[in-house]
C-alpha cells in the first residue's frame, strides 16, 4: 500500500508545472469562418456537401473524375468573407464529343445579377477561368449568386441540355 501510495504521489508530481514568466501567445480568431449556412467561399463538388451550393442548373450527381454537369443556366450560392482583390475561379473541361457539336463557347458571368464577364473558350479540353471582381459586386458574408451561361449547349440522347462539365468554382484572394 505505501509503494502505491509512493507512485501515486510521484506521478502527481511530475504532472504539476510552475507556469512560464512569460504570458501565452496571443490567439488568432480563424481566417475563414464557416457560415451559418453551411456555405463556404469555394466549391469543390467533389465535397460532400456540394448541393448546398447549387442553386439551379447543374447535375444532381457526381460523374467519374469529380465534375458535374452544368446546364443552360447554372447558378451557384456562396458567402464570401472579407478579401482584398478577390477573384471568381472555375475549373471546368470542354470535352471532345460535345465541343465537335457545339464548337468554341461563350460564357457570361453574373454575380448578384449584375454582368461581370464574357470570355469566349476556343480549344476543347481541360480550362481555367479567372477573373478579378470589381468593388461593389460581392455581398460580404452574405448570400452570393453566381449564373454562368453558355451560348450554346448539346443536347444529349436523352434530351438533357449539356453546358460543360466543371469540378471547382468559387472566390479566391
């Protein structure tokens, strides 16, 4: 009993500490806190919480290599912190088989309804758009809605109204 009382008091005190001359760094608050809503400034749709984002427009489901199908009028929802000289991304692809029908698109960019940009993609593959976002246009920690629309779109066997596949879109400093 004395040896366990003897561990016991040993272990007590190798725990206790004098506590340092020096105060504790001060803490950050997070960059980015996640909205009450859920939603974020950047949408991967590979993330599980994707449908959050969408507003209209875009395919329900996740297709193989991690894009969704945007339609004739996509638009997307985000909540956009506090950034200097944030720019609109998006990552999305114009595939062989749609682009032989459809040829060179035409996107045009709304935020909040208001015109942003129209850029016109040439070459069928993989694409990047960015952009910066002039002063004004984003509403900051509140709701955000982005409509991208192309000129054109193929229509698939099944009738559906292909745009173009994406896989990330959102707002980046």
């Amino acid at each position: 009993m004395h040896r366990l009382l003897g561990v016991v008091t040993a272990l007590v005190a190798a725990g206790c500490n004098a506590l340092p001359d020096y105060p504790p760094p001060p803490q950050r608050e997070a960059l980015i806190r996640p909205a009450a809503n859920g939603l974020s400034y950047f949408l991967n749709v590979a993330n599980p919480n994707a449908d959050a984002y969408i507003v209209q427009g875009i395919g329900a489901k996740t297709e193989g290599g991690g894009f969704r199908w945007a339609f004739a009028h996509p638009v997307l929802r985000f909540t956009v912190p506090p950034m200097d000289h944030p720019k609109f991304v998006m990552d999305f692809a114009l595939p062989e088989p749609t682009f032989r029908v459809t040829g060179p698109l035409t996107l045009t960019f709304s935020i909040n309804g208001r015109f942003f940009d129209q850029r016109r993609f040439a070459e069928m593959g993989q694409q990047h758009y960015e952009r910066e976002v002039p002063a004004g246009f984003l509403r900051i920690g509140a709701l955000n809605l982005v409509s991208i629309d192309p000129d054109k779109v193929f229509t698939a066997e099944d009738g559906a109204k292909l745009g173009f596949p994406f896989s990330r879109a959102g707002f980046v400093e």
